[in-house]
C-alpha cells in the first residue's frame, strides 16, 4: 500500500523531497503528527490506513466492532477512546522515540498532563521504504519467532517455548476452541470464519514477555485493538473465552463490567491454568464462607480495588454461572450487553443501579429476592456438583488394585485411594492414560512440576496428592482440572493417619 499524502499544488517538488527525507529519518514522529491530525479531523478511514496493511486486517479480521469508539485498530489508546477531550493536548505529539534494534522498528512515547494527570501511551512505527506506518508492539518483538498453524489457531512461538508445541497440544487446542464455541453459542458460520482466517495467539516465553510486549505483568491477555491473544500459557482458555464472546457479539462497546466481562469468562474458560469447574467450587467456598461480599465486586472500580483477583474471579465466575442458568444464554448477553459502555459510564455507575439492572433482568422484584434465589442455587446446583470430593467410593468396580493404589469407577466418578508405608511422607503421583500421541513430547505443565527429576513419558492425566490437596492435572492441555484443599473443606474422609491413606474422588 502507499501512502497518499495531499499537498497543495503550489509545493515544489524540492520540497516534497525534503518531507520524504525527514520522514525517513525520523523514527515516525511525522507519521504520528500526520495520524493524530487525522484523528482530530474526524478522518478515521484515512486514519487507519496510516497502520501497516497487517495490522489492518487483524484488528478488523472478525468482524468486531466497538460501538463507541472512532477507530478499532487503536482502541486501547487513551487518545481514541476520549478523542473529544484529548484533541487539545496533542502536542508534542512525541515525547521521545527509540530506535528499536535492527534499525526497521521503532517506539514513540506520547505524554502529557491532562486534568492534573498524567496521560502516556506508546506507540510502535514500523517504516517500509520512505515512510513509517504504526503497528503493534507484537510485530516486533516476535517477528522472528516460528510459527505453527492448527485448525483455528497461528501461533506464534517463543523459541524456548517451541518444544512444547506439537500436534498433540494443537490438536486438543482445537478441541477446547470447538466446546467452547459449542457453548457460547458461536454458528457455523462464525466457526469458518476462524478456521479461515485462525485466531493469532503469541506464545511468549514467560509473564515477564507478556508485560513486555503489552505493558501488563501478567500471564496472558486479549488485546482489544488487534484480536490477537498474548500469553506465556497455550491455549489459555480464559483470554479465548473473551475472544470468542466477542466474535459472538461483534457490536459491543469496549467495556463491560468486569462481573459481567470476567464473569463469563472464568464460567466458561476458568482462569490461571485451572478449569472452570475447579474455580466454580472455589467461588462457591469463598461466597459460602463470606470471605467475601458480592456487592462490594459489583461495580466497575469495586471489582478492581476491595478485593485481590484470586478472590474476585472466582466469585463473579460463580455468580455468571447463575445468571446463564437463570436467564438463558441469550438474555444474559442482553444484560451483558446493557452493562457495557465507556469507561466513565460503567465507572459513574453506582452499586444500588447495578443490583436494580441485574434483578429487573432476572424477573426479580429486588436485589435482595435475587440473592435469595442465588443462594438457594448454590446449595442445590453447585455445592453438590464439585468436581473434587473426599471420601472413597462405594459400590464401584475396582479397575486398579495394588498395595498402594486403588482405582473404582462408576458412571460419574473415578476414586483414588493412596496408601503409604508407615514413616513414610504421604505425597506422590499417579500418572495414568497413556496417549500415544504424547510419547517422546514435552509437557510445560509436567515440566514445571518435576523439573528434571523425571521424564515425561506420555501419560496424559496425573493425580498429585499429600496430606493436604490432590489435584487432577491435563498434560495435553495444561490446566488443571480439578482440586480439593483440605484447608479450604476440612474433611475426616480425606485422611485416615491411621492407615496413611488419602481418599479421593474426580
């Protein structure tokens, strides 16, 4: 693509010449002068193609759109997302530029105080030819790392991440992105298109990459402005949840309350490596136990500040569940939908107009009608369906039986009974379910639990247990499953110190 630049016609060729040799020279601070006045002209189509021709079809590959928000590509800038106010403080347009490594890329920091705060954003430039043209961070920092393609997904992979990508982990990322489709709701139609155009996931080699690469310490994000998903964990089904509800949407503002947002996300994709079901029983314990409120997670600054994520997602994870069980798939995203807008909307929106909302789409007469119901649903919906519990199983066929194992089975759990010699700790592994297509394959999930004590052979499932948890752990996914911590639901049936046993049951 060129670039097309208008100039009145009394210009002279000379200088022409000169506007092609500064901006050649210039790291891409013409470019972003020239995009920022295309921004506050209202230009935005001319705008966008400022970008680079790969960014362009990325950020518009799915057909999202954000509702209230001029230009999608760049979505998470704070100069896009309040333009009216931010048009008076575009200049400096730059602050600084860095030439990045390699001499083609480079990163231009904008900064300005606006209503006594301060307000920075980076942008990435890449030039091609005599020009530069804005692209994402991304772009540069995995240029060269390999990639590999699946059914759904082109992923981009870390080198030190490579070795754990292979057919297996691509074929069961696959899967996962089918059931959770299935589940969200996506048609047939919205399933081709991914498969045509593949969801862009970049497999970066550790949280510190990540933060890196997107400016946030964490284990992985979705980035709004490109669909792309960057993560030092494949396939992390918790950013693709986000993603795929997107795609099902395709017209939605840009934010969504985070009990509503996070809420379904952890519903259907869990979060941290653990499986829905697992954060599902822990929120159920942690609303149970009223370690905490779910009024004080309700509104937008609430969830972000009264209470730490590992507490906070849990619990709007349960309380999704609920909601989609109650209203139907369809009007909870009419709610979903009706608690998204801008940041400072959902941020005025008060706790007693968030509880109005959700009851009036619930059919309910109040708030406190609702919690009534929700209460009620805990108890007889989801405390009696955890995905882990104490105890032996009776009345089973006996499958493994050994003088320190013991495996029962019936049509909805398989139990495990672990005996130790006495004097001996009461902690081990059991790995079962050899998948052929994991044999001579490595596993991070593995890796990361037994370092290089032990080689991984190809068992898909492992059950790690002591005195105190078990967990049930995927290899080929890398999540785990399900988990019971005897802190957390302290039970005689768990632990016989007698005979050294640990009971449980998946």
């Amino acid at each position: 693509m060129k670039r097309f630049v208008l100039f009145a016609a009394v210009l002279t060729i000379s200088i022409v010449s000169h506007s092609l040799v500064f901006a050649r020279n210039d790291g891409g601070v013409q470019a972003i002068t020239e995009y920022f006045d295309m921004l506050t002209s209202g230009n935005f189509e001319t705008a966008q193609m400022m970008w680079t021709e790969q960014a362009q079809e990325r950020s518009s590959r799915f057909g999202i759109e954000y509702t209230n928000i001029p230009l999608k590509i760049d979505c998470a800038s704070p100069i896009v997302q309040d333009l009216d106010l931010m048009a008076n403080y575009l200049m400096p347009p730059v602050k600084k530029y860095e030439m990045l490594p390699g001499g083609v890329y480079s990163k231009l920091e904008f900064a300005n105080v606006v209503d006594e705060r301060l307000v920075q954003h980076f942008y990435y430039a890449k030039r091609a030819g005599d020009w530069y043209w804005l692209t994402y961070p991304v772009d540069y920092y995995a240029e060269s790392w390999p990639v590999q393609e699946s059914e759904y997904f082109r992923v981009h992979i870390h080198p030190d991440r490579q070795k754990y990508v292979h057919e297996a982990v691509l074929q069961e990322a696959d899967h996962l992105v089918r059931k959770l489709a299935e589940t969200i709701g996506l048609t047939r139609s919205d399933m081709e298109l991914i498969d045509e155009k593949k969801i862009e996931f970049f497999y970066c080699g550790s949280d510190e990459d990540v933060e890196r690469i997107t400016g946030e310490l964490t284990r992985g994000m979705l980035d709004l402005p490109s669909n792309d998903i960057i993560s030092a964990s494949f396939p992390h089904l918790h950013e693709l949840a986000h993603l795929l509800v997107n795609i099902k949407l395709r017209h939605l503002p840009l934010y969504t309350l985070p009990v509503m947002q996070e809420g379904v996300a952890v519903c259907y994709g869990g979060r941290w490596g653990k499986n829905a079901e697992a954060l599902i029983d822990l929120g159920v314990f942690l609303y149970r136990e009223k370690l905490v409120q779910l009024d004080s997670i309700l509104t937008f600054n609430g969830f972000k500040q009264y209470t730490g994520a590992d507490i906070a997602y849990p619990l709007v994870g349960v309380f999704a569940t609920y909601l989609i069980d109650e209203l139907g798939q369809k009007k909870f995203f009419d709610l979903y939908l009706s608690l998204s807008g801008s940041l400072d909307s959902l941020s005025g929106m008060t706790c007693v107009e968030i509880q109005d909302a959700i009851a009036g789409a619930s059919g309910k007469k109040n708030w406190e009608e609702l919690i009534e119901d929700f209460d009620r649903y805990i108890e007889k919906r989801l405390a009696p369906r955890a995905g882990a519990e104490p105890g032996k199983l009776r009345r089973a066929k006996r499958i493994i039986s050994d003088s320190h194992v013991t495996v029962r089975q019936n049509s909805d759990w398989v139990a495990f009974e672990f005996s130790m010699d006495a004097g001996q700790p009461v902690r081990g592994n059991f790995l079962f379910a050899m998948d052929e297509r994991l044999v001579g394959k490595r596993s991070i999930m593995f890796d990361e639990q037994y370092g290089n004590d032990y080689v991984f052979e190809g068992y898909r499932f492992s059950v790690l247990f002591d005195e105190n948890e078990t967990g049930l752990y995927d290899y080929a996914t890398n999540r785990l499953l399900a988990k019971y911590i005897w802190g957390i639901s302290p039970s005689e049936d768990y632990f016989d110190p007698d005979s050294h046993t640990v009971a449980i049951k998946f």
